[in-house]
C-alpha cells in the first residue's frame, strides 16, 4: 500500500487485536498493514515478574516507553530499572529484554523495520494466542519453553540469546 492510499484511523483504549503471550497482555495499537510499514505498535500489560528471554532483532529497532509501573530495561550492556515516563532504544542486533517490576505495569513497544515490512506483529500472534478477555492472564503453569519460543522467533527474524532477567 503507497503512502497515499493510507487513511487515517483512530483506536480506543479497547480497541486492537489482543494476544496473551507467556503471561502477558498484548494488543496491537498500530500494525505494519496500517501505516505504510512503518512500524508496529505494541501495549504490554503484565504483573511483577513478566519478562522477556533476551534477544536480538534481525530486521527490526525496538523501542521501549514505559507507561505505568516500573520496567527492568536492558539495552545490550546497560541496565536500568524505569519508571513512567522511561524510553530505551535497541538498534537492530541489540540483544535487549526487559522484566516488569511492580504489580501491574504498562509498555510500549515500538518496532520499526530498517528494510522492508513491519510484520513482527506476526511473531506474537504465533507465540501467544487470542486474548478472550482484556485482562492480564495468569503467569504460564511451568517453566517457559524456550526451545519453542526460540523455534518461533527464529521464524520472525529474532534470536535468542539467553533466559528472561531475573530480579
């Protein structure tokens, strides 16, 4: 779609596809498909302990704002515990996770390709599944499954490259 095809759009709090992902809430606040293939943005809502495995786009820069609470970022060697208001930056290649800190918090992601489509939109869809409810889910049974996880990143142009960050 050419940029002068787009329209504009306007999405309620409510609003956008919803996935529940390894104990976390994701909804899509803006997709690849929408904007021209700018970028993806991403709302994360989870409970103190939810976390990333530590990883590294191929394709994609990564941005992070937290919202509410308070957010572990870490940005290849740096490591800072954010509230409200915090932005960190991944470059592409940039092993990065993060870890919420307190009962609830709030994360934006956003996901800019350097070339090509924004579609890593597709990695949550296939990781999590479709949120029933827009509430935060219970933490997953057991131990993450990062083999799998790994399998499915892979496909999406994201590597792996440790277990989440522990507090």
């Amino acid at each position: 779609m050419s940029l002068e095809q787009l329209s504009g759009y306007i999405r309620g709090p409510e609003d956008g596809e919803a996935f529940w992902v390894v104990g976390g809430l994701y909804t899509y606040r803006a997709v690849g498909a929408e904007n021209g293939d700018a970028y993806t943005l991403i709302e994360v809502r989870a409970r103190d302990g939810f976390g990333t495995p530590q990883h590294f786009h191929d394709r994609e820069t990564e941005g992070f704002y937290v919202l509410e609470g308070e957010v572990t970022l870490v940005i290849g060697e740096k490591t800072i515990k954010g509230k409200a208001g915090t932005f960190a930056f991944a470059p592409v290649g940039t092993p990065h996770a993060f870890r919420f800190d307190s009962p609830e918090a709030k994360l934006l992601l956003l996901l800019a390709p350097s070339a090509g489509e924004a579609g890593h939109e597709g990695l949550f869809r296939e990781m999590g599944e479709a949120a029933t409810e827009r509430i935060i889910p219970p933490p997953p049974g057991g131990p993450l499954d990062l083999a799998r996880l790994a399998e499915v990143a892979a496909k999406h142009g994201t590597t792996l490259v440790g277990p989440p960050i522990r507090p």
